[in-house]
C-alpha cells in the first residue's frame, strides 16, 4: 500500500508542482494518472521512489516512511519499486541480459555489479523475465539492436527481475506507435494481473486510460480533481480534469 499524506511540491522558482496530495493506493492495483503536461503527473510518480523530493508531507509505502528513509533503508524500500521511463534507459552497448541484470543491482555488492558477477540464479531470473515479455530471443543481442517497443519491454522485465512490488511507469508508451503501445501495455496489465505488482502509470491518452485501468486519478494544476473507477471517468469528468472540451489528440485514434 502506498500513502500520500498532504504532499506538495514546490520547486526552486516557486512553482508548484504537487499542492496538498492525500491518496491510498491499495497493493495490486492498476492505477492511471491523467492530466495536462505540467499537471504534476511525473512529480506524483517520481515522488514515490523519490526521484524528486517532496517539499511537505510523507509518503509511507507498506507502513514504512520513504520519505524519511536514509542509507540502507531508503536502499531496500526503493529495491522494491521498478521504474519504468518513456526514454528506456537502458545502456545501448551493453546486451539485453546485462541491461535486465542491472535489476539486481540493489541485492549485491558495488564491486560484484560493476565486475558483473551475477549469480546463477540471478541470470534464471532475467532470462524469465525476458521470457514473460516475449523477448528471449534478444537475450544476447545489443540494447541499440532493438526497436523502441522492444527496448521498453526490456525495461519491464528489468523490473520483473528487480522482483518489484511495485512498478512506476512515466509515460512508458508517449514515443511508440500504436500497435507498439498495445504491446506494451498489454504486458504492464498482464504483469499486474498475473503476479499482483502495483502499477501506477502516466499517460497521455484517454482512450488508453479507460482501456487498461482499474482506477484513475486526474490531476490538474497539482491538485487531484478525479479518483475513482474507470468507469466513472465520463467525458465530462476529462473535460473537469483538463479544464476543457477534449482535444483529437488526447485519445488513441486510428487516426494518430
């Protein structure tokens, strides 16, 4: 379970990019937040695993306090949290395998990661993980080899082998083609479903919101204006969230 109790965000110029965020995430669901670029969106997410810092307020994840979490505690909470990025992050020399092996970065010494002295069992581990998102056949290949649908899968099962409880994807899908994106997203909802991982994902497109969530959280000006089942997200309730009648581009049309 994840908390937010009254977290804000204000950044170095005063902008504000988190006001006053009270939320319960309960363990495995498949959350959806939406809203305008600069809506909060990313700062809600990467505040969980602490990729930004929060100005006020506690997020307490299983009963534990990241945000006052230091040293090796801070390490094993963030241990069990996967982060997935719209850029992928992976290292593009570096084959797949050690890309998705870098998820066990978190249970081992400096010294053996950076020497990549991995275990055997870690090795099975990434391999099923490569093997859940139907990349297998890459194992062995180069990061850069790959398509970007294929590099973000990558990234998926380099959490699956992180063994996270969590997973936080930012925009995982913005810089993919539609049938791509549907892959993607097919394995983030069977990953949920499957194996109970919380996931809480941004995205940009409505349709795609309604089409894999559970639950959906809106957020405007960082203030949460919507919570609540897929099913209560109206077109009315997207017009509240964005501030306006909805755009062509804010759903997934065959057009795009």
């Amino acid at each position: 379970m994840i908390e937010f109790k009254n977290v804000s965000k204000t950044y170095p110029n005063g902008v504000k990019g988190l006001n006053n965020i009270n939320l319960t995430i309960e363990k495995g669901e498949f959350v959806v937040i939406v809203g305008l670029s600069g809506a909060g969106k990313s700062t809600l997410l990467r505040s969980v695993n602490r990729l930004h810092e929060i100005s006020e307020g506690e997020i307490v994840i299983d009963g534990k306090s990241i945000t006052k979490a230091n040293g090796a505690e801070l390490r094993r909470i963030r241990r069990d949290i996967g982060m997935i990025f719209q850029s992928f992050n992976l290292v593009k020399r570096s084959s797949v395998l050690r890309n998705v092996l870098s998820g066990r970065v978190g249970y081992h010494s400096t010294l053996r990661t950076v020497l990549g002295l991995f275990p055997k069992e870690d090795i099975e581990l990434a391999l099923d993980a490569l093997d859940r998102v139907n990349i297998i056949e890459k194992a062995y290949s180069r990061a850069d080899e790959l398509s970007g649908g294929q590099q973000q899968r990558v990234s998926i099962a380099r959490a699956l082998a992180q063994e996270a409880k969590i997973i936080l994807a930012d925009e995982p899908v913005a810089s993919l083609d539609p049938l791509t994106t549907k892959q993607v997203m097919d394995d983030l909802q069977r990953i949920n479903q499957d194996l109970g991982i919380t996931t809480i994902v941004n995205l940009h497109f409505i349709d795609l919101a309604r089409e894999y969530a559970t639950r959906i959280i809106g957020l405007r000006a960082g203030e949460v204006v919507f919570d609540g089942p897929v099913e209560e997200a109206t077109d009315e309730k997207f017009s509240e969230i964005y501030g306006r009648p909805i755009q062509a581009d804010e759903l997934l049309g065959e057009d795009l």
